[in-house]
C-alpha cells in the first residue's frame, strides 16, 4: 500500500519510505524490465496448487491464538466473562489422552490439588497479559478470586514440561497478521487490511464457512457509534478487537470495505445474513465518501483519514490531510464496486469524480507513472511500486490500457533478485542490498493478469516460490529491514496477495475485479 507495510496505521513518510511494494520480475516482463527471469512458464501444474493450498492452510491457522496446545484436553469459564469483570472467575477442565496426574496433599477450598498441574488466567488489551495460576483442582475446577479488564483467556500447563494441555479463548474470527513470537510486539495482533485479505481469498478459494468467520471478524474492526461511524480501524488485538486504538486510515478502510461487498455478493439473494452486511458496508461506503475533499488543492481526492500521533499522545480527533494516490485508487476500486452491489446512491457520482481527480492531480502523464501522493502544499514525487503495479491495475479497470502499460513498465525501476527469488523491491535498492517484497510482487502478478500479459503474471508468481516457507506461509520480504519497515516473518498478506494472484491467473475472483464468486463450496 501506499504507505510501508507496518506504517500503514501510522503516519505518512511522503519524503521517505513510501509504498513498500516489490514486484517480482517475471519471465514474460523481461522485455518491459530488462531484468533476467527467475522462472519460466508453465511447469507442474500440481505443485501449483499443492503450493497454493499449503498457503491457504497457513493462512487459516492465523485464526487461533498461535498458543501449541499438546492434548485434546479441554477447559472452560463456568460462564461468559465481559472484559469488563474483574471479579471472581471459575471453570472446570477435562483431561483427555493423559495419564492422570498425581493428586498432592495440598488442597484448596478443601479439594485436593494434582501436582505439575495448574491453570493460567491471561487477559488481552493492546496485547496479552499473564495475571495469575493457581492449582488445578483433582476434580476438575478450578477457581481465581479476581480477574482484570480484558478478554479473558485460560490455559491448563504441565509445569514439569511447561506444556500447554488446553487453551480456551473466544473466537472472534480475526487472523493474527503475523506469524511471530509471542514476546513479539506484533504477537497477536490483526491489521484490518490483513483481515480485509483473508476474506478475499477465503471467498475467491470458495471456503465459504471460512469466509463467513472471517467476515464477522472484519465487522468486530468497524466503528459502530460516534463520529467514525462505519469506519474501520487500522488495527487491534485479535482477542479484544474492542479495545482497538481509534485509528482510522482511507485506504485501510476502503479495502476492508471492498472485501465486505466483494463477500457480500458471493452471498446466496436469500442468505439470512445478506442485510447486516449491506447495512455494514453502507456504512462503510459513507465513511469513505465523507473523506473526499469538496475543495481546495486536494479537490475530489480522498484524504488520509483521522487519528494521529502528537507531542501530547494520540489524538483521535485529528485529521490526516494528505492524500495518498494508494489510497485514492483503493477508494475508487470500492466505490464502483458499492455502486454495483449496494446500488448505493452516492457512489457511483462519487467514483467518476475521484476518478478525474486522480488523473487531475495524481497522474505524471510525461513520465508514464503516478506521484506517492499529495499534501495541501503540492505533489509528492517519491518513487515508490504500488502506486505504478496498483495503479496499473486502476487504469486498466478505468479503461486506460496504454497508461495502464506505461505504469506497469515503470516498475522496472524496483526490479531486484535476492538470492533464489526474483522480484521488485519496494523503492529503487542498490544491488548490493537486493530485497523482494512478496505483497507488492503478487500485486505485479495481479497487474500483469489484468494488462493482459498472463504468462508473464503466471511466471512472476513462480519466481516467488523459492520464497515459500515449509509452514506454506510466504514471509514479508526476503530480508528484514528497519528502515523500510520489512520482515522477514511469516505474513498474512503476502500469503493472500500470493493466493488472489494465483486466482486471477487461474480466471477465478480475486481482488479488484469483477467477477462473480462461483464455484464448489469448499468449505
């Protein structure tokens, strides 16, 4: 996107690091980039989807807590706790495929206790906080006198191995975007543009019941009451989304909310869940139209959206004022799809008008690409993919195929290998400190599909095999760097932008497209 990968809920680096996409460099763009392919066409069909489908699996295995629970033992509140309890909490706990413990001489409450056994209570805020074990009881309860604000979550640990025999937490059907330690700052935590891509590509794969769980968690990210009604926020814990900082960011917002109309009309006309959703995206699609600026330098452009960080601390009430071309051809994507499903009043007036003003204000006509953006003050020209492989896609779907050519030639500027893997990194690196950038390539692939070049997209998406870890999960880049804001960690959306690339090849759904979601239930 149009701002680093973990900047993207932050604040903009229009003279620094910008869009962190890196497009891969495929064999069919090797005339447009100059670059020697990774990869050539066609190949193992199989391998493909067995690469693909060990993606996806990764990729839904995001939905848990991450905690590895070594038993089928099970444990359980004796009743729903709000986050707000900080009282008594009890349960019970069900030991299955283990020896039974030994019971000591201690008791509690005046029940025997068994040894190496003892149950944890967490709670989760901005992250996930240990506040108390106390002995598992031989008959199976076990009992804290007080809890503290937060989603409750209750673990049954083998002290003498320090295993975790059963886990209970809620399921709120968000991914964790990031597959990291838990003494990772990022541990447990769900970006909503993370979420907004695991919907797409539970949708386009036809997981249906998948989607739907990813679906409910996306609208646990969107602001119900209060001045950012309809809007979503940039990120939260995946275990108390509620909690969430009131961070809100235009183009964040327009993907999820593309995601929410593109599940949307996957859905059977009679789906008892069909009018929560579109009253949802309605919302949404408010939010977003009441970012477009009526005047001034940024007239008809979406601006960067509300909250941000000041000397005093965080300001919710805040207004982002620059605009950021990303986010502009997220909006326009989103709103010409809310015309299509919602048949939303404003929005199809509204797309035609953002429409111009990107190519108005956001366009560089002499120089075949897209700026990063625009503050108030004037044009932003930092070199940065997504804002040339996105906006490829845009211009393409607005029905400019030679400008659509000339953005998707300028990523050659990006083009870099690191080691086996080919790509793009996500601004112009020397050749001494190659990076590739599995989300933007996937995007190249994408625009590579749409512009009309199949093979080369189909070839782009498999010079990024090498990059497959054995979990299936794609990392975010091929190398960790702080200055950019890239990591090598597994990620949710490099692992989607991989699966919805792949889809479009194929000629299914995928993202910013089209086509109507059909298929098999595979859920």
């Amino acid at each position: 996107m149009g701002v680093s990968r973990l900047l993207r809920h932050r604040r903009p680096r229009f003279a620094r690091a910008g869009a962190v996409g890196v497009a891969i460099l495929l064999v069919g763009a090797v005339a447009l980039t100059g670059m020697p392919a990774a990869a050539a066409t066609g190949g193992n069909l199989e391998l493909d989807r067995t690469s693909e489908e060990s993606a996806w699996s990764w990729l839904r295995s995001q939905l848990g807590t991450g905690t590895e629970v070594t038993t089928s033992s099970r444990i359980q509140p004796e009743r729903s706790y709000p986050a707000s309890w900080t009282d008594q909490v009890e349960g019970h706990f069900v030991l299955v495929g283990v020896e039974p413990p030994t019971v000591g001489h201690e008791l509690v409450d005046g029940v025997p206790v068994y040894q190496n056994l003892r149950v944890q209570a967490l709670v989760v805020t901005d992250t996930t906080y240990l506040i108390a074990t106390v002995p598992a009881r031989a008959d199976g309860t076990f009992s804290f006198p007080w809890s503290r604000p937060g989603t409750k979550v209750f673990r049954l640990v083998d002290t003498s191995s320090d295993a975790v025999l059963a886990e209970f937490a809620p399921r709120t059907g968000l991914v964790r975007s990031f597959g990291v330690d838990a003494s990772h700052p990022l541990s447990g935590r769900t970006f909503a543009y993370d979420q907004a891509l695991a919907l797409l590509a539970a949708d386009s794969l036809g997981h249906r019941d998948t989607a739907r769980h990813l679906a409910d968690g996306l609208l646990r990210l969107q602001t119900r009451h209060g001045p950012q009604a309809g809007g979503f926020i940039s990120s939260a814990a995946a275990l108390n989304p509620a909690a969430g900082r009131p961070e809100y960011r235009t183009g964040i917002h327009a993907v999820a909310t593309y995601a929410l109309l593109a599940h949307l009309r996957s859905l059977p006309r009679l789906d008892p869940r069909r009018a929560e959703l579109a009253a949802a995206a309605h919302c949404a699609v408010d939010w977003l139209l009441d970012q477009q600026a009526n005047d001034g330098p940024l007239r008809g452009l979406v601006t960067g959206g509300h909250g941000m960080f000041r000397d005093g601390g965080f300001d919710p009430g805040a207004a982002v004022p620059w605009a950021s071309t990303e986010h502009n051809i997220d909006a326009w994507h989103t709103l010409s799809l809310a015309d299509t499903v919602l048949g939303h009043a404003r929005a199809g007036a509204a797309a035609r008008v953002l429409d111009q003003a990107i190519m108005d204000r956001l366009w560089v006509p002499g120089e075949g690409r897209f700026l990063q953006g625009r503050t108030p003050d004037g044009p932003d020209p930092t070199e940065v993919l997504d804002v040339s492989s996105w906006g490829a896609i845009y211009l393409e779907a607005s029905g400019r195929h030679p400008e659509a050519l000339a953005a998707l030639g300028h990523t050659s500027a990006f083009a870099s290998v690191a080691g086996p893997v080919s790509g793009f990194a996500p601004r112009p690196v020397a050749p001494a400190s190659p990076l590739v950038w599995l989300e933007g390539s996937a995007g190249v692939a994408v625009a590579q599909h749409v512009t009309g070049d199949g093979d080369g997209a189909e070839a782009t998406l498999r010079a990024l095999r090498p990059a497959q870890q054995p979990s299936g999960a794609y990392p975010g880049a091929t190398r960790d760097d702080p200055y950019l804001e890239m990591t090598t960690w597994p990620a949710v959306a490099a692992t989607a932008w991989v699966i919805l690339g792949a889809q479009a090849v194929a000629g299914r759904p995928s993202i910013w497209d089209v086509s109507p979601i059909e298929g098999a239930d595979r859920s």
